[in-house]
C-alpha cells in the first residue's frame, strides 16, 4: 500500500504497529526494514511512527493476546525506534496516560495527541453528550491541559504545518531533517505558532506562561538572523 501511494504521487507516509498482536522485536525489525526498503526505492523512509498498543474494545478482551507489551518493553521500543531513525517523527496518541507520556517525551516521542475520540462519529456524538468509543483512552486531558502540561515540562508546543504549505515533503523534507537544519525553520515556527495560538484560544495564565518559555528559547536561535526575524514577527 505504501509503495502504491508513493507511486501515485504522495510524499510523505507515516508507518506504525499496534503493538500486542504479534511479537514486538518482530514488529520492530520489520518496521525498520519496511523503512529501509522505502528509503532505497523512493529515497524517503516513514515520514512519522506511530507506536499504539492494544487496549480492550468492544467485545475484545486483552486475555488471549500473549504478545502484550510491559510499560518498560514498550519504553524501550520507543527509544530503540528513535536512534534507529533519528530524524522521525514519533507520535503516542492518549490510548497511554500520563506517565507513560511523560517518560516517552524524554525517550523520543516527538507527537502527543490530545482530546481524542475514538468512536466513530466520536467528536460530534460527544458535542452532544454522547459517548461511543471503540477502545478506552487512558489520557482524558483537555488540549489546553495538555499544553499548560507541557509548557510546565519545559517543552516548546508546536502548532506549526509551515512545511506542507511550503512544499517541504517527501525528499526535500528528508534533506534538512537528515541534515539537521531543519531546526532553522522548525524553532522559530513553533515559537511563533504556541504564541499565535496562545493568543487565540488561551488565557492570561496560559499567555504569560507561553511567554516566559518564549522568552527563554528565542535568545537560544543560534542564527542572528533568524533570531531578529523571529523576535520581529
């Protein structure tokens, strides 16, 4: 399927394994090599991972599922993923809670989702205060909670999609993330990014603490110019 995609013309594909079904070295090593196969034919990996684990369902047990991941395997999946492919995103979605959120932010995890719902329909039925989910999320926080959560761990939350809208996909992607110059566009757009949105849907509390990390990072742009672009913007 991917390689149909990329054949067809998208750039950027994201891969992932809903961890639990089968053998997790198993999952990994393929899921590395899918990338590898990918980057020989196409010259782009996986544009982002995403690292689900199963949880109960509707009329789904976890009693016969013997592949089931420990939080301390599942930890070091994440890490081993991210020096594997250090220029990948990671995304963990609020099937995991807190904790476990918190730990893998520091182990690589790069993407958080927040306020999601898994039903089909979900976000609609629940503006109608409805509730139909196919699998329990174990994070129930709010998006803004969980901006104020991590702008107190000292993060800068990006809310930037600058690079689809510039045409920075597929190789051209690859090429700065690889190289590491892609923070030269990524800083300064997540600086600017957490403030517009801040200003849009935040309070005082939230602006003055997006500001303060603001702040702080901004003097940290090693490049003047783009530093004063930023400041000026």
């Amino acid at each position: 399927a991917f390689d149909r995609a990329m054949e067809a013309g998208i750039e950027d594909v994201g891969g992932g394994v809903l961890f639990g079904l089968s053998d997790p070295k198993f999952e990994v090593l393929s899921l590395m090599m899918h990338n590898e196969h990918l980057e020989k034919r196409f010259g782009v990996g996986f544009h982002t991972i995403s690292v689900p684990r199963i949880r109960q369902a509707e009329g789904v047990t976890l009693e016969n599922f013997p592949y089931l991941l420990s939080d301390n395997m599942f930890r070091k999946i994440v890490a081993i993923i991210r020096i594997a492919v250090p220029f990948t995103g990671i995304i963990m979605s609020t099937r995991e809670d807190e904790a476990m959120r918190r730990d893998a932010l520091k182990f690589g995890v790069t993407q958080v989702s927040s306020g999601s719902s898994t039903g089909v329909g979900g976000y609609k039925q629940r503006e109608e205060g409805n509730s139909i989910e196919q699998f329990k999320t174990s994070d129930e926080r709010t998006p803004l909670e969980v901006l104020n959560w991590l702008l107190d761990e000292g993060y800068i939350p990006s809310y930037c999609t600058a690079c689809y809208r510039k045409g920075r996909t597929g190789d051209r992607f690859m090429v700065l993330a690889k190289s590491g110059n892609i923070k030269y566009v990524c800083e300064p757009n997540a600086i600017m990014t957490l403030l517009e949105f801040t200003l849009d849907y935040g309070d005082k509390e939230l602006y003055h603490k997006a500001q303060e990390i603001i702040n702080a990072e901004v003097e940290n742009i090693p490049r003047e110019d783009i530093k004063n672009m930023t400041k000026a913007n």
